[in-house]
C-alpha cells in the first residue's frame, strides 16, 4: 500500500484557521435550503438551473438503519452501498442461505425480498422554523426554557405531521443557532433486489478501509413498493456510463451524520479526553467478544458478522478521529478562530451578549465529563448490549410515556415519531438467543467495572448472580422473541408494565428510574446550557459570515461539492482511478489469501469484463459517516459513483475540512458498476432500468 505524507504543519495551520473561507477549499455540507450557489458560480462557473437542486433532493432518501441512497429508476430502484444494506442482508439470511456473505439477485420482482423493519425517508420540504421556536423561548421563565422549548417543538410536528401525512421533524442547527422543520414522505415497503457478495464488497478488510487506492464493489439496490406494486418514481437520478473524467466537478447528495465543526475548544477537549477515549475502549472489547463468538463456527460467525463489522469499522474510524484530536495544531487554530469571534463583541456593541457563552459550554462539558460514562452505560443501553433488552426498553418507556401530553413526552415518542418506532419494536427480525446470551454476559461485566458507585443500579441488574447466570437468566425468562407478545403487552399499557414478570421486562422497569434521572441531569446541566450558549454563539457567527456558513451534520440531507482528484504528495502519485483489472493485480499482490480473495464469480467472469473498467475512485468532496451510500453525481445531474468510503486523512473531517491535506472521498464507479451488474452477476435487466 503506498503511504500518503502529509503537507507542511504551516499549510495544515493555515487550512484549518481559515476553516470559514469558503473559497479557500471545496468545504462544506450545506444545507438545501441555503446551498453555495455564489461560490459555485464564482469558483465553477456553475449556476444550477431552476429545479437542479429540487430534483437532486427528492432522488435522495434516507435509510433510517444509518446511510444514504437515491432513486434511480421510474420503478422505484434505490441505489446503496451493500455495507448500508448490512442490516438487511443479515435479517433476511438464515443458515441455509447467507445472502449477507453470498449475495442476491432477485431475477423478477416476485422474488424481491421484503426488507423487515426498513423505512427509507425521502426529504419534500424544509420550513424555517427558528423565530416561532425563539419566542416562545423568549417568553418563558428562565427555568422553564428547556420544557418550553421541547413542548414548541412537539407542538410543531404534531401539527406538521396532521396537516401534510408526513414525517416531520424539527432539527436543532448550529448547536442551537437555528430550529428547520423537515417535512419526509415515508416509505416502508422496501425490498432488495440485488446485492453482490461481502467478499467483494469489503474487499481486502478491515487491513483496506479507510485507505487508497480501493477496489471494492461496495454497492446494493432495493425497490420501494406502495400498494403491492413497484412504486412509481418522479424524482429519480438518470446514469452515466462513462462518469466523470479527472479534475470534474462533482456533487454529492447524502445524510452525514455528525460533525463537530463548530465546537469550541473545550468542548473538543472533551472530545479529546471522555468521549473517544471511552468509546475506543467499548468498541475494542466489544470486536473482542465478537470475534470469540465467531470462532466457535460457521454459524456462530454468520450470526455475529454484521456487528462484527460494523464494531470493527467504528473502531478503525473512532482512533483516526481521536488522533486528529491530539494535533496541537487543531487547536491552536480553533483558539485563533475563538479569539476572532470574541473580538467582534467588543468591536460591534450592537452584538453584545447577555453572558460569556465560551464560559458556560466550558462548565457544562465539566460536568459531562463528570456525568459521560454513566450516561453511555444507563441511557443509551451500553450496559445492557441486547437487541431483547431494547426492545423490553421501548414497550416500558411506551407505556409510561404514553399517559402524558404529546409536548411533555420524551422526544423520540411523541405522535410524530410513533409509526417509525413501532415498526423497530415490531420488526420480525430475528434474534439469537446464544448471541444474545454472550452480548449480555460482556455488558453486564463492563457494568460491574464501571459502575461501583451505583449499587443500587448494580443490585437491580445483576440480582445477586454473576454475569454469566444473570445474562443466562434474562434471556432464558423472556418471550420478547416473540413479536405477538410484544404487541400484547404494549397494547396492555401501563398496568401490563406493572403487573409483567417478563425477565427483560421487569429489567428495563427496574432500572428505568435511574436511567430517567441520568437523561435529565444531562439535558438540564449540559445540554441546555450548552443549546443556549451555542444560540449566542451562533449569532456572532452569522454577523460576521452572514449565509457563507454551513451547519454541523445532523444525519440530514446536505449537498456536497468537490472534484474528482488523486492523491499527489511530492513522493507517492496515486491516480484517481483504480480499475476491474486491478482489483485482480491487488489479489495475486496478497497471494490470493483473505481478505484480499475475490469471489469465485470474478474469476469465472474474468474473460468476458473490460479490464480497464473504471472501479473505484476518489474526490475531494466534503463528507462523513452517514454519506455511505450517497449518490455522486455531475452537473447533469447524472449518477457518476456511489460514496462507501474516505481515506484516513479524511477521518478528521468530523472536526475540520482535510483535502487539502490528502482526504478523500471514495466511491464506486458509475462504469464498474454496470460492468459488473451485467458481466459477472446476470443482472442485465436491472442494470437496463438505472437512470429510466
């Protein structure tokens, strides 16, 4: 693998202290109802005609299992990544057929496979919802702001979701500089068409990712149906057979879904030193126990692969992300950046603030540093890492949640969000009980290492037994497989809650009091200081850039721009383009062995491909996790590549812009795809539908 060095640590600097000059690089992930049309004129040439970006918005969709992906056929095809697909292709594998390692090819739509609990979200519209939400804020007492603003909200969708029949959702922009209502139209009859094999498509593994040059066919297709029928598409993306040629501007249309750009110093610094360091630690221990699981067999490890590889893929992302944060030079930009802001209160009276909002964000990521771990291991379940144990979580918060007003619901039960949850409480997934017992029995330790000044907390969830017999008895005493009993006992309310003696869900009862209580010292100590800090800030920030500014990533749709670029350091040149022929080169490189083993389809296909058929290339198109599976595509508007991948240069993106210091997005070419589809997979007649 040739290595990529760095540029000057004075460039670097430079890079990132004028992280908001947007003419500077290809930065940004904007937001469609505000996207860069001066500089893309200025820099391009570029003016996207009237209903450009429109059309590119309603090709997209959003896959709410995590990733991106876009409708590329009148018969309702959505093109993804097969790593997005993950999900899916391990529910719907059984021992007998591993599609999740074997792949799929559905030869007619009977034999499309329903997706269990998929739901993709296509964005209609984006209502600027700020004013309404600031004033009722406004109005409100000063210790009333959080509930008055989480009722404003409520109220918001509700009244959205009654009027249009679409998902709505208020999203918090700039840390809480602006509020923007997204209007989704829901699809939920999704079934996949196609998937090639796991060998392909993470082809040269964990060893691979995150670097350049690729050659992987990281790529799927799932129709959406309405009705029993193939739905009938308007907005869909056409397809270009020959993609995009060296130094081409090129666009890309996905869901990143987090960046922290707009941090102040302290609040990377707890980045720095709570945050990764403890997620690394969970995300090592749990690849771990996975991989020991997955020795035990053939079909321990089908049952454990697809967490197995996304534990293994956020762990070789989260170190990248933490060691950017260990650059003094990062910080020492944000510093010059912080300083820049703090000026302008003196120098513009009119902008005065009512308090010192870098003060404040310093003394509520104290007390998360302080809070963090309990948080991880009580609220968001690392504690009790079991698909049943959510489940038995969901129907108990269901039911206690359900006897308040919609407005004074926690935020992900409320009326607007009921159906999607539903579908995740009911999905007829399968579960595995052995998994299950291993994933429970590892959490559950972590918890008694963690936790020691919780005994109460401890007492309830490890009732006088150890890991091993409390993990064993949990599974074994619950009926939350069963996806009739689950309905039966949300359909009890409360009182079924109550009276239940279920294992998994007397757990989640037991412990839900504490939980609840960690969740509110958060939102009260860290995230609404901070939500009202980050306001102030935000207001300093649109004085002084006016609309030149882009939000952090929300997991919403967000346009990106760049061009089609290699990898030139002064010492290692590295085209832009790898090829059909060379992902056999990389073979034979490796001595054919895993993961560097191409799937017994190539080599039997190998005669009739075009071996100079572009298969993956890169760009400096701006982007993160949440953008796999995204569409890339030209200024037609035409599919020119599919996103799966960034070098790791680009794992700092989270924090700052890097291709200017080698980053790269990587993508499946528009060509390999086709080559592939109809040469080696037999899938002609899908790869004839793409872009009609």
């Amino acid at each position: 693998m040739r290595q990529i060095s760095r540029c000057s640590g004075f460039g670097w600097l430079l890079i990132v202290a004028l992280a908001f000059d947007h003419s500077f690089a290809d930065e940004g992930m904007w937001v469609y109802n505000q996207l860069p049309t001066k500089i893309l004129k200025e820099r391009y040439g570029f003016e996207p005609p009237a209903g450009w970006a429109e059309h590119l918005m309603r090709s997209s969709v959003r896959f709410n299992s995590g990733g991106s992906g876009s409708f590329v056929s009148s018969t309702g095809l959505v093109l993804t990544n097969h790593h997005v697909a993950a999900d899916t292709l391990a529910k719907i594998s059984t021992a007998e057929h591993n599609y999740y390692r074997d792949g799929f090819l559905a030869k007619t739509h009977a034999d499309e496979v329903p997706a269990p609990d998929l739901e993709l979200n296509q964005l209609v519209e984006i209502v600027d919802v700020t004013d309404r939400v600031n004033q009722a804020v406004a109005a409100a007492a000063a210790d009333k702001a959080q509930a008055t603003r989480q009722a404003v909200i409520a109220t918001i969708e509700k009244e959205s979701t009654e009027q249009t029949k679409l998902r709505s959702d208020v999203i918090t922009l700039f840390q809480g500089g602006a509020y923007h209502l997204y209007r989704y139209k829901k699809y939920t009859d999704v079934r996949l068409a196609f998937a090639p094999e796991f060998s392909i498509a993470f082809f040269g593994g964990d060893a691979d990712n995150f670097e350049y040059p690729r050659h992987d066919l990281d790529m799927a297709l799932f129709r959406i149906y309405e009705n029993g029928q193939p739905a009938k598409i308007e907005h869909f993306l056409k397809w270009s057979t020959k993609g995009a040629a060296d130094g081409e501007l090129i666009f890309v249309s996905g869901h990143p879904a987090r960046t922290s750009r707009l941090l102040t110093v302290d609040a990377l610094k707890f980045q720095r030193d709570a945050r990764f360091p403890a997620m690394v630690n969970l995300l090592r221990r749990r690849e771990i126990l996975l991989q020991q699981f997955a020795a035990d067999g053939e079909e321990f490890a089908r049952r454990a692969k697809k967490d197995l590889f996304g534990v293994q893929n956020s762990r070789k992302r989260s170190v990248g992300q933490m060691q950017s944060l260990h650059d003094p030079r990062l910080f020492d930009a944000k510093k010059s950046a912080e300083v820049e802001l703090r000026f302008r209160r003196v120098d513009s009276p009119g902008d005065a603030l009512i308090f010192d909002p870098w003060e404040r964000i310093a003394a509520a990521n104290q007390h998360h540093a302080h809070l963090f771990k309990r948080h991880m291991l009580l609220e968001t379940g690392v504690g009790f890492y079991s698909d049943l144990f959510s489940i038995a979580r969901s129907l108990v918060r269901m039911a206690a949640e359900d006897v308040k007003p919609n407005e004074k619901r926690l935020a992900e039960y409320r009326d607007s969000g009921r159906e999607s949850l539903k579908r995740k409480v009911f999905s007829p997934a399968p579960i595995y009980e052995d998994l299950e017992r291993a994933k429970l029995m590892d959490s559950l330790a972590m918890l008694i290492e963690e936790l020691q000044h919780e005994p109460g907390v401890l007492q309830k969830a490890l009732a006088g037994k150890g890991p091993v017999a409390r993990a064993v008895e949990l599974v074994n005493g619950t009926k939350l497989k069963d996806v009739e009993e689950r309905k039966r006992i949300a359909a009890g309310g409360w009182k079924g809650i109550e009276s239940s003696t279920d294992s998994m869900i007397v757990l989640a009862r037991d412990i839900d009091e504490r939980a609840r209580l960690v969740r509110k010292e958060l939102e009260t100590s860290v995230e609404e200081p901070e939500r009202q800090a980050y306001g102030e800030i935000a207001k300093l920030r649109f004085a002084k850039f006016g609309t030149s500014v882009y939000p952090d990533a929300t997991f919403t749709l967000r346009l990106a721009f760049g061009t089609v670029k290699g990898i030139d350091d002064g010492d290692t040149k590295i085209p832009a383009w790898t090829t059909m022929g060379e992902a056999f080169e990389h073979e034979a490189s490796h001595g054919g062995q895993e993961p560097w083993k191409l799937p017994r389809t190539w080599h039997e296909r190998k005669s009739k491909l075009e071996l100079t058929t572009p298969l993956n290339f890169s760009g400096t198109v701006d982007g993160v996790g949440g953008n796999s599976g995204s569409p890339v595509v030209n200024r037609a508007g035409e599919v020119v590549g599919l996103i799966f991948d960034s070098n790791i240069p680009a794992l700092a993106n989270e924090f700052r812009h890097s291709s200017d210091v080698g980053g790269r997005s990587i993508s499946v070419h528009s060509a390999g795809m086709l080559e592939a589809m109809r040469k080696i997979y037999d899938a002609g007649k899908l790869a004839d539908e793409l872009g009609r």
